[in-house]
C-alpha cells in the first residue's frame, strides 16, 4: 500500500440512469479492450484500501467481475446526480479520502491519485481535487476528504447538484492532465461510443 499520502478508497460513479445510453450500463461496456468495471480496478488497485461501486443494479454482474469490490445504492432514491453518489458514500467507507471515478472515463492518467493528494496537501484548506483534462473540468473525477460532507448534505437538502458550485464551497483544487489525440474523455451516448471505437482504431 501506498504510504505517500493518507488511506483512501476508491469509488466507482455508476449511479445514473444512462438515458443516452438507452439504459445500457456504461461500467459493463468495453470502450477499448477491456471492460470499464476492470480497467478502473486495475488502474487503482494497488493504489487504495478498498473499491466500492455508487450503483443501484448489477451489483452480482460486478462482483463476479471483480469480486474484492464493495456497492451501494444512493441514499435517496431519484437519481440525483454524482453530488448524492458522494454525499452517500460516506456512510459505507471506512477511510477519511475518497477518489471518486465516473464509470464512462476514458482514459485515466497515470499519477493520478498522487497528484490529487499533492494538490490537496499543497493547500490544507482545500476538501477537493479534480481532475483537469485538456483544459475540460471533470469535477466527478476528484479525491474528496470526509470533512466535506457537511457541504455536500446541505447543497442536496436545498437542491443545490451542481458539482461546480459545491467544490467553489470546498476551495476546489484543479490537476491539469494533457493527453494528445484524445476525442472523449467520457463517452454519454451509444453514438459517441461508436465515434471513439472508430477514432481508437484509427490511431
């Protein structure tokens, strides 16, 4: 286990409803040449204490997959975005860190969680780090510390969901990554996913 920085745990955003995906769920899709739920695992798993999935189905398609992981469902139920996927979160993990992951990334760099943890130590103040994609905010894709739960519970009980507007509360820290020739950092449809397996296989 990695001692540069503080315990953490990994967790797995598959907690929408994928309605341009026509229902599909994106963490079983093999965007490249492995599944996402394994390509996720794999990146990380050396990296964290444990790996758990924000999902409400599929948890025994996901276990036979990879079966160390650990799922939960939102705490309420609606479908109210990554914002409740984290804010539940916090119930289930044991660690004070969490690096959250949208299931439909593309590409995930390598350093990431380091770099995350650097940002956030550089600035004591700060209760998040996010992942800057060529030059594209991926607030989803962010290491949060447990202090930030009372933030995230009020900007849910006053249907505050936006993302941006809760790490502005959280002295958010922005991670810039560059990654040439890359067409879809997340993919939200079934026809940007046939773009990016067409565009992969060009290159």
């Amino acid at each position: 286990m990695n001692t540069e920085y503080p315990a953490t745990d990994l967790v797995i955003l598959a907690g929408g409803q994928a309605r341009r995906m026509n229902g599909t769920n994106k963490l079983l899709q093999q965007f490249d040449d492995q599944i996402q739920l394994s390509k996720i695992c794999e990146s990380f798993k050396t990296q964290v204490q444990h790996i758990w999935v924000n999902s409400h189905r599929d948890s025994s398609i996901y276990k036979q997959i990879e079966p160390d992981i650990e799922c939960y469902a939102d705490d309420q139920q609606g479908f109210l975005g990554p914002l409740m996927g984290m804010k539940s979160a916090w119930s289930h993990l044991q660690a004070d860190y969490a690096l959250f992951i949208p299931c439909d990334v593309t590409y995930i760099p390598s350093q990431t969680l380091v770099k995350l943890h650097r940002a956030l130590q550089k600035q004591p103040l700060a209760q998040v780090a996010y992942v800057n994609m060529n030059g594209d905010a991926l607030y989803p894709f962010c290491l949060l510390k447990r202090e930030s739960l009372s933030v995230l519970e009020q900007a849910i009980a006053e249907n505050r969901l936006s993302l941006r507007d809760c790490f502005k509360q959280l002295d958010a820290q922005a991670v810039a990554f560059q990654k040439q020739n890359l067409f879809f950092h997340s993919i939200n449809s079934l026809d940007e996913l046939q773009q990016y397996k067409q565009l992969s296989s060009c290159n």
